[in-house]
C-alpha cells in the first residue's frame, strides 16, 4: 500500500495533468515508498525527468495548489520535508547510484537543512558566489539535475561562456560525503580523458559559501534521447539520410568510449541522455561519475592511464548494481562487478544503437525489476523484427545483437571493433556480425568499385561475342547458379520464419504471464462483474451503493493496468504468423475483462463513464475470438447487453421546423474529399461550424449525420440513439438556428428531455448566441448542472465599448482601466492603456477591455441597459461553463486535447511574438460549440456568482499569461469586487425576453 507521501505526488500529478489518474494510482499501489513510486512513473514514461522538476520539486507550484484547496499546508511542508527523496529518485533514474553503507555513529540531520542546499539557495546567492571568485559572472540557468545545477557563466578570465555544473549536497552526513565523492570523481574522470568526443573541463573548485563545482564546454544541442524521442513521436520509418546521420553520432560516441578503454576506464552509465549532440555536429559522451577504472595493469597500453585519489580507486563496488536497467550488461544487473570490463560498454553501446534503429530499448520500456530480470533470463528480439516498418537492414541489425550478448566473450572486444563494423557496413563492405550470401556481397563489391564493375561489364559482353564455343558450359553454370539462389532463398526464407517465431514465442511468453497475473487479480471479482448480465440493462444503473456490488478502486485500477498490457503484447504478437491464434484469443480475453471493468466503472459513485468505450473494446474482442466458441458467445452476449438505445423526447416551440442530430466524434474524423484540408478545424469544432466551413456534404459523406427529420406541429418527437455525444441543431424560418449539444450515458435520464423555445431572431441582441435551456455535465466533470435559456455575446466587451461608456454624458473618467503593475513598484492603479500603450495599437478597441473591476462592470452593465430592450448582466458560472461548451466534462471549449494555436495563452505569445491581448474576435477555430471566442485565454472573465467571502465575485479562465492547466473550463478564481486586473476582462449575458 502506498504511504502517505506517494498519495500526495500522486494528486499534484494528476491535478496538474502530468499524468493519468488510473495509471498513477496503478503505480502508487505498486510502490512501497516514494523513491519507488517515482521510480515506476519514470520507467514507465508516465511522467518525465522535467515533470520532477517542474511539478513535484516547485514550491509556487505546491502554494498553488494549497490555495485552491488540492494541498493542506501539511502536506506541502511533507512535500518539502520529502525532497531529498525525490531527487535522488530523480538522479539514480538518469545515475543510479552504488549502494552505500548506512553510517554507523555519524549524527544525522534533516534532510531539509537549508544550509549546504544548492536548490534552495536563490540566484542571487549564487551570482554572489560566483562574483566573489573574481573570475565568473552568472549569466543563466541552463537546466536542473537530480543533485544540483548547470548554470551558463562567463569566464571573464578568458572572455569566453562556459557550463558550470555545482552540486547539491543533502540529506544525512553519509549522503552528503557520498554526493561529495561523487561529483569530484566526474570532475577529475572527465578532465583527465582528453578526446574530442568527451566534454571538456576547463577549472574546478570549491565557490564562496561551500559549493564545489567544475566548468565544461558550452554546447548548444540537444541530447540523443530528445533526438529519439521526436522521431517516435513522428512514427515513420527512418530514411536513409537520417539513419546515415544517427550512425555517424554512434562511431562517435563509440570512438570516446574505446579512448576511455584504452585509459583503463569503463563508464558503466552509457545511455542516449548521456550523449551530447551540438548544432554543427559535435558529439559528447557525458557524465562519467560512475566510472570505474580497471585495476589491472595496461602493459599494452601506450597512452597514460586515469588516476583518482587513492581513498576513491580502491573503494570497492563489488556485489552492487550500478547503471541504468534498459542499457545495463548482463554482468551490472547481477551485480558482478568483479566481471566489468570494456565489454560491459559495449553492451550499452548496442544498446543505443538498437534503440537508434527501432526506436525501442532492447528490452522494451519495463519497469526496472522486470527489465534487469528479462536482460539476465530473455534474449533480444532482433531490432529489424521488433519494428519491421523501419526498414533496419540485416547487418546492422546483426551487429546490434552482437553487440547484446550476454555472454560478454561473443561481444566485441573493445568500442573500437564495434565502431569498425559500423564503418564497413556505412562503407558497403562485409560486416563481422553477418555474413552475406554471395550475390550480395558481389553487388556491395559493385558499389565500391563503380569504374571496375563498368569495365567489368564492358569485359562479359565483349567476351560473350567470342564464346559460341563455351555455351554448354555457360548453360550449364547458370543452372548450377540457379540452384544455389533457390537454396539460398530458401535458407533465407527459413532463417526468417524461425526469427518471426521466436519474436512471437517471446511476446506471448510475456503475454501469458501478465495473463496469469491478471486472472489472480481477478477472480475474487468474477461473481460482481458477472451481476449485469443477471439484470435488465436500465436497472443497472438504478441500483443504489448497498444493492450493486463492489470492487475497489484499487483492484480496479490494477486489473486494468495488467489487462492493458495483455493486450499491448497480444495484439504485437498477433502480428506475426506464428501464434497468431494464441495471441488473438489473449486479445480478446483482455478487451473482455477491460469491457467489463469499464460497465462497473460507469455507475460506481457518480463518475460518469459512457458505455461506448465497453462497446468499442467488446467490438474489437468479437473480432479477435472469430464467431465460434465460449468466448465468442460470451461475447456477443455482453455486446448485446451493453448495445442499448436510449431514448430522447424533444419538445420545441413553434414546431414545423427541421432538426438534424449529428454524432461528435471523440478524436476527431477521417473525412474524405475536399474536407482534407480542413479535417483539424472540424474536429477540433465538433461540427459546429459546419454552416460556416460549408462541409455539410462531406460530413454527411463520412456518417457524421444521424438524422435529418422536420418537427411536426406539435413540436414534440423522440428518438432511440446509443450513448454518445450528438449536437441537435433547430431551424425554423425567422427564429435563431439553435444548436443543442447531448451527452447521453445510461446512468442519467434528466437530461433526455429537451424542451425549449425558439427565438425569433428580431428578439436576439445583437452579437450573442442562444443556449436553450438544458441539464449539462459541469467542466469538472463531477456533477450535473441545469441552467435556463440565455443569451450571451460571442465576444468580450472591448476597449472601444469601454470608451464610449466613458465618454458618454454622465461617464466617470475615473473609470478608465487601471491595474497595480506596474515597472515602478512604488506605483499603484497604474493607468493600464498607457502602461500597455495601447492607445497606438492599430486594433485598440477591437481588443478586450482588462483592469476593470466587478464594481466597475456593474456600472457599465447600468449605462448599458439604459434604454435597451434587453436585459444585460454577467453570467453566472454554470452559465459562462455551458456557454462554453462544457455539455460533456471537457476541459477546453474546443475539446479535451490542448492546443496552443486555439488560444491567446503563455506557451503561443513564446513561440509567435505579439501583443498581449488579440482582438476579441480572433482564432476562429478556438471557438466554443456556440461560437463564442477566447473563452479559454485573452483575458479571464468576471462572473455574477458570488465567492466565498463578502463583496467577491468568481472569476472563470485565465489570462494572456495563463498555463496549459490555467485556461481549462472549470479554473475559477475569489475575486475581490474593487480589484483590478490587467488579466481580467468579462463578456456580458441577457436574459431571454
């Protein structure tokens, strides 16, 4: 069972969308503490080294979340007290450290004694330090390790920028000596080894209030996990200029590495975020703290062997494990340290190199334990099997697996062979790990030599005019070749069938005992996920907590994770011809019980899970288990269950009118034809800009139209449709086009009834959109809301409105927008149009009016209804969420994916430099499912419903200056009724007449 403080980095994961809540709790139940927990997160790829920093480890992160009541106090200063912990989770990910003998009679301290920190220290501090050596001047922070920082200094002796890297000593008094030792060892290791694959150290020392540190060379690149990591993001298979390129940073890294050996050293922590790739092609191996420097003598050696001090070469680091588990040699992961050599490198070089040709580490992105079990128990699936849409050729892919294996006399002796064996396949020579057949090694030999093959060439046909008399022989030889290119495939084809089988035996090994796992897990619940089937579908979902039965959520959450990973190596397995039945029945056993846990899911406790996901999965079971067979019927039984109609009433006065009833895709649409080039816009819309974009035809095409049907008079219907989401759109001659978006899911049945009136469109103000009345999911997605028709204007009130408030005959001058920031900090309510100059921007009145506050917005809500046939007012919150298309729990009004380009926020203004606020009626495709804009980013808007404390008031969204998470729906904000803000604007509403 997870402690305490796992439960609490689990819910700063999750609020902060970093992570998945049901992997995450999958995770924490299989963690016993925090090192653990973080541990499983970063081998699994559920969060990132940088998600630790800037989440887990930020305390404006953690005050942030205190004060919206998702943190106690307690718990961020448990947070505070835990940060040791999570660091050196965070270095032994990208370092695992050697064991350490617990200290017999040191004295411990807290781990959060402030006075060695390096992370806690402020910049200024350090700046400070660094001016203090007369020698350095802080220029930046270039990025955060586990235990310290790299910083961008300018060396002023010299006139030049370097990297400084300082350390971060905390914890106990052991730990500290530890870090300590650990750091002066990379220093000394890397400025001893002098090659121009190995970063550089220029000076090391000890700054101005204790911080040992070391300068390196800096490069401007990026690493060789980053450049992998985009190409797995792209999914294509790897072109030839590409794959020469990655090859030419591998001899590279292979050249500083046979240095090293050749030195006596063997890095023992080779993996791709060790490896440095500049801008104009230079290439760095890195971190050589855990380094180990052979003890035999180099008799053959002709260059000068690294030393360290005496205290730190004899410490000895048998029976430990050291390195990082997906790139790690048999010899590491069983602790013989004893048995590490230059071989134990090359290992992890064919470990990168096989991860540069499939994309994937050797043996799959496990967790650490079941990865260091496989490495000592599993053989290597070839790399051109494991990703056969890359396009790896056979020599590299032999090389690679020569390079893994286990016994380290079948390696490569040194770095240097297994560089040399790349050089000659980059070469079109023959490579030591694969032998060709003849005729493809005849045609490499063609390639290398051009001019002798042409004279070649040239030589047979001249000698072919002379040879009547050699025919028989020639006959007789191109038969013989003949049989022998038969052989020769057919050898080929058989090599081929037994590597696909043995890749198939290997996934569905891995299959079958997650399988196992899972039906463990299972079977104390096989009688409770059984139940629905016993009862008419309509009265599951009425049943209340003491009647259904129970599973826990943690059992949930960890059949699932099992049963996901059944499938994942099921369905791989399925791919390949052999097993392909085995693996098609796990397949389908594993989307069963997912189905089944999913049906639970949806009535447990009011979360509101829709039955298509089951449907889906139970579709792709049925595919799986073919049409005969238990599982096969067992199947379609629970598909017929779950495949319910839901019926809906509508009732819309005047009636006569036509309604179509659309299906909103949840990812978006493959459409064909013309659409092609507007697929993004009428995904991200969800169909309601189809009037605007002229696509009807296309989408009707691609079965987006469920029904077109024209009301009677009466104005009342109803229909049968399965759960899902629809928008229902009303037109009717002179009234308003009403769109109508429908979240329909079998535990609720107030929202089925759809009952409102048209508008005629003389009635509807100008610039504003009609929400009928309806019952709607909230944007947290954790209540049903029901609101009364309204209008509400697609745009936020602007400048140029403001202003003509101002100037009318009773205008308040004072009024004008103010704000407190200010670049003087001694001025307060700074005038924010001349503050922002706005005045002199070309679209000043089209842009929102901001720094204005409630009790401002009431007055020009007064002015505004002054003669006006409407009646305006603020929005209330469930208003401002429906109006922004939160119908179904989204977090966006454009859906639930965020996009930068939709909105006017912090991460576009970095990445397209312009003004701080955009004219209220820009990104088009941002809008909500009602057509109102920037209702996520621009400026956050003022509501009526009050807060918590007297003359306050709720603010929804956030600014120009908010974050990913910041502009969701459902962020909301106390604001006091006098406050300003240069964020802050409103749009107005009007009540139905």
């Amino acid at each position: 069972m997870a402690d305490t403080t796992v439960q609490i980095l689990n819910r700063i994961l999750f609020a902060t969308g970093k992570a998945d809540r049901t992997k995450l709790g999958a995770a924490a139940q299989e963690s016993a503490d925090t090192g653990g927990f973080l541990t499983t997160l970063l081998a699994r790829r559920l969060i990132g080294p940088q998600d630790v920093m800037d989440v887990l480890l930020n305390e404006e992160v953690h005050r942030d979340l205190a004060e919206l009541d998702v943190l106690s106090h307690e718990e961020v200063e448990r947070i505070r007290e835990s940060e040791f912990s999570i660091l050196q989770a965070l270095e032994n990910y990208r370092t695992p450290a050697p064991a350490r003998p617990a200290p017999e009679t040191a004295p411990t301290r807290p781990a959060t004694e402030k006075s060695e920190e390096v992370h806690g220290r402020k910049m200024r501090e350090l700046a400070e330090a660094l001016s203090a050596t007369g020698r350095y001047r802080m220029e930046g922070t270039i990025g955060i390790g586990g235990m310290g920082k790299v910083l961008e200094v300018q060396d002023l002796s010299i006139g030049r920028t370097v990297a400084m890297k300082i350390v971060t000593p905390r914890g106990t008094a052991e730990q500290k000596e530890w870090i300590l030792r650990h750091f002066q060892e990379e220093g000394q290791m890397s400025g001893q080894l002098e090659h121009p694959n190995i970063m550089p150290v220029y000076d090391m020392g000890v700054l101005q209030g204790g911080i040992p540190y070391f300068t390196m060379k800096r490069v401007q690149g990026e690493s060789l996990e980053s450049i992998l990591e985009k190409m797995r993001g792209e999914k294509t298979a790897a072109s030839n200029e590409s794959q020469h390129r990655l090859l030419q940073v591998f001899c590279k890294v292979c050249d500083a590495v046979a240095y090293a050996g050749a030195r006596g050293v063997v890095h023992r922590d080779l993996k791709p975020s060790n490896v440095m790739v500049g801008e104009y092609g230079e290439v760095f191996v890195l971190d050589w703290g855990i380094a180990k420097v052979l003890d035999r003598a180099l008799e053959d050696s002709t260059v000068e062997p690294v030393l360290l001090e005496p205290a730190k070469a004899g410490r000895t680091l048998q029976g430990t494990v050291t390195g990082t588990p997906w790139y790690m040699s048999p010899e590491q992961a069983d602790g013989r340290t004893g048995e590490i050599d230059h071989r134990t490198d090359v290992y992890a070089l064919g470990a990168i190199l096989y991860e540069i040709l499939a994309l994937t580490p050797p043996h799959g992105a496990l967790a650490p334990e079941k990865v260091v079990q496989r490495i000592l128990t599993k053989s290597v699936v070839p790399p051109h099997i494991r990703a056969p849409g890359r396009g790896i050729p056979r020599e590299l892919s032999s090389i690679a697996l020569k390079a893994l294996s286990r016994a380290p006399e079948d390696r490569y002796p040194t770095a240097g062979e297994l560089e040399e064996d790349i050089h000659r396949f980059l070469d079109n020579r023959p490579v030591l790990a694969h032998v060709d057949p003849l005729a493809r090694r005849i045609a490499k030999w063609l390639r290398r030599h051009p001019v002798l093959s042409a004279s070649l060439t040239t030589g047979i046909i001249l000698g072919g005019l002379a040879g009547s008399l050699g025919v028989l022989s020639v006959h007789y030889e191109r038969r013989e070749a003949e049989r022998r290119l038969a052989l020769e495939i057919d050898y080929r084809d058989r090599a081929r069938r037994d590597a696909e089988a043995e890749a198939a035996r290997l996934l569905l090994d891995d299959a079958r005992s997650v399988f196992e796992e899972a039906e463990v897990a299972l079977a104390p619940h096989r009688v409770a996920l059984a139940y629905p089937l016993s009862i008419a579908p309509g009265d599951w979902e009425a049943l209340g907590p003491e009647r259904a039965p129970q599973i826990p959520d943690e059992d949930i959450r960890a059949i699932e994770t099992l049963l996901e990973r059944v499938e994942d190596l099921a369905a791989r397995a399925a791919d390949r011809e052999a097993g392909a039945g085995e693996a098609r029945e796990l397949s389908a056993r594993a989307l069963l019980g997912l189905a089944t846990l999913e049906i639970h899911r949806a009535r447990e406790k009011g979360r509101l899970a829709t039955y298509p996901a089951a449907s889906k999965r139970l579709a792709l079971a049925a595919s799986a288990a073919g049409t005969a067979g238990p599982l096969a019927a067992e199947i379609e039984h629970w598909r017929a269950w779950a495949g319910i109609r839901l019926p809906i009433s509508v009732r819309v006065q005047p009636g006569g009118g036509t309604v179509e009833i659309w299906k909103i895709p949840a990812n978006g649409v493959e459409l064909p034809g013309t659409l092609a080039g507007a697929i993004s816009r009428l995904s991200v819309a969800n169909l309601c800009f189809l009037e605007d974009l002229e696509l009807r035809t296309e989408a009707e095409a691609a079965g987006l139209l469920v029904e077109r049907f024209v009301l009677p008079a009466t104005g009342e219907a109803s229909r049968d449709l399965p759960p899902g989401d629809y928008l229902l759109v009303f037109a009717r001659g002179d009234f308003v086009r009403t769109r109508f978006p429908l979240r329909l899911v079998r535990e609720f049945t107030e929202n089925r009834h759809i009952a409102f009136p048209l508008v005629p469109q003389e009635n509807a103000p100008e610039g504003m959109a009609y929400v009928p009345a309806a019952v709607s999911l909230s944007a947290k997605g954790d209540r049903w809301v029901r609101t009364s028709g309204f209008f509400i204007s697609l745009r936020e009130a602007t400048n140029g409105e403001w202003m003509e408030f101002l100037s009318a005959p009773d205008g308040d001058p004072s009024l004008r927008p103010k704000t407190s920031y200010s670049k003087d900090a001694s001025a307060d309510d700074a005038d924010l149009w001349q503050l922002f100059d706005l005045g002199n921007h070309p679209d000043f009145k089209r842009l929102p009016v901001a720094g204005v506050s409630y009790s401002d917005v009431v007055r020009f809500i007064e002015w505004k209804n002054r003669g006006s046939s409407h009646v305006y007012r603020l929005p209330t919150e469930d208003e401002w969420e429906r109006a922004g298309g939160a119908f179904d729990g989204r977090r966006y009004p454009w859906g639930n994916s965020f996009s930068e380009s939709l909105t006017n926020m912090r991460d576009t203004r970095e990445r397209v430099p312009h003004t701080t606020y955009d004219p209220v009626d820009s990104v088009r495709d941002g809008r909500s499912i009602y057509g109102c804009h920037h209702m996520a980013g621009n400026v956050a808007e003022l509501t009526a419903t009050t807060g918590h404390g007297d003359e306050t008031h709720i603010s929804k969204g956030e600014g120009y200056s908010g974050s990913e998470s910041g502009i969701r729906l459902d962020r909301r904000e106390n604001e006091d009724d006098s406050d300003r803000s240069s964020t802050r604007g409103f749009r107005v509403a009007a009540s139905l007449p």
